[in-house]
C-alpha cells in the first residue's frame, strides 16, 4: 500500500507533456478533464489538477489502469528516432493542414456571411482561424525547409559520432524559440475559438455548412493537439539533447 501511495505521488509530480510523451493512450484522459497537454504539457499533473478543481487521487487511478496495458509501438512515439518522428509528422500532420486549412477559411467565412448576424461569434471565428491558417503556411515551410533537415544531420552526425555543424546547432536553437513561440500563438488562439462557439455545440437554427465547420474546426483541434505534443515534448527534447 505505501508503494502505491509512493507511486502515485511520483505520477502527480511528473509534467503532463511526460505522461503523454511515455504513453499517448493518457491523452484522452487528459482532455476528458479538460487538461492541455501539448502547450501547457511542461505543468506538473498536481497543479493542473488543482488549478482544475480535479481529485488527484481519481486522476492518478485513471492513469494508472490505463497504463497496466502494454503500450502499441505504432503510439509509442518516445521510442521513435528524430528523423522517423519528423517525417511521419510532415506526412501526416502537415500534410492534414495543407490538405484542409483553406477548406475551414472558406467554410468559416460563408457561414460568417449567412449567419454573422444572428451569431456574431462566427465572425470572429472566421478572422480568428484565417490568421491561423496564414500563419501556419510560414510555420511549416520553416519546419520542412530549414528546422527538420537540419535536426536530421544533426543526428546524423551524432549516429556517425562526428561533431555538430556549427550552422546547424544554432539554426537548432533559433528555430525551437520560434516554434514554441509559435504553438502557444495557435494553441491560444484555437482554445478561443472553442470558446467563441461554445465548445462547438450546433445551434438550432443553422444550416449544414454551419454544422459542418464547426465538425471540421473540432477535428483541427485535435489533430493540433497531438500534433504540437510530438513537437513541444517529443521532438524539441530530443533536439535539445543533441
């Protein structure tokens, strides 16, 4: 009993970004209780739960029958090399945005047009995720042409024992201020967005394209999330070991 009660405490002290970096599976949990995990990861789970009015005692059981099954290698992202990690968020992350950010703006702005009036609050959503959407143009064309390739010789060059470019470990460092910088900017303005819509409950009398974009601005949340988990507590730490 004591080493359970020990156990639990260790878990409580941990960040957020940590239990979900070890296990994706806790991110569910996470978000069931209203807790950030990739921008505001870096919390200890004590505090967010405090801060949320949440027993940390429920929280920590929740966690720990989670965690009493194995972990599927295809989620145990931790394990992943640098290299593999990046490509598979390009391929997947990225290329999600690329494929529907301009779909949402346009949804966002007819639905702003038609129902503007009776809901001013698609307004400001319409303004709000077309700064997003420009803005992340920039932020993964740094990503793609210039931060990725050069974490990828820098592990490269560790794998192969040989020292670190000096161009590449301060383009490192420059680009991790800029990419944090960058997902607290679209983490908050997305958290505004839910609010603005009311955690994206449809109201009676809309029409389909409303219901529609509020489905589709949900679905960018999360992918988001688990998108700038890897980045901010997987991927920069790996980098920042380098």
């Amino acid at each position: 009993m004591q080493e359970s009660s020990t156990q639990a405490k260790d878990v409580l002290q941990k960040t957020i970004g940590e239990v979900v970096a070890a296990d994706y599976r806790t991110a569910e949990i996470f978000e069931r209780h209203g807790i950030d995990f990739c921008c505001g990861g870096k919390i200890p789970i004590v505090e967010a739960c405090k801060s949320k009015g949440i027993d940390p005692a429920a929280l920590t059981s929740e966690l720990e029958s989670l965690q009493q099954e194995p972990v599927d290698r295809s989620q145990n992202y931790s394990s992943w090399t640098l290299s593999f990690l990046a490509d598979y968020i390009v391929n997947t992350h990225h290329v999600y945005l690329k494929e529907n950010d301009e779909q949402i703006v346009a949804y966002a702005r007819k639905i702003a047009t038609v129902h503007g009036e009776r809901h001013p609050e698609v307004v400001q959503i319409a303004a709000i995720f077309e700064k997003v959407a420009t803005d992340m143009v920039a932020h993964l064309k740094e990503e793609e042409e210039i931060s990725f390739p050069a974490l990828k010789r820098a592990e490269a060059a560790k794998t192969n024992g040989n020292h670190l470019d000096v161009n590449d470990r301060e383009t490192i460092r420059n680009s991790l201020v800029r990419l944090h910088r960058d997902h607290e900017e679209v983490g908050d303005a997305i958290h505004e967005i839910r609010r603005l819509a009311n955690g994206f409950k449809i109201p009676d009398d809309v029409c389909n394209t409303f219901m529609l974009t509020y489905r589709k601005l949900d679905e960018f949340e999360n992918d988001l999330h688990k998108h700038v988990h890897l980045e901010n507590n997987i991927l920069f730490l790996k980098a920042a070991e380098l």
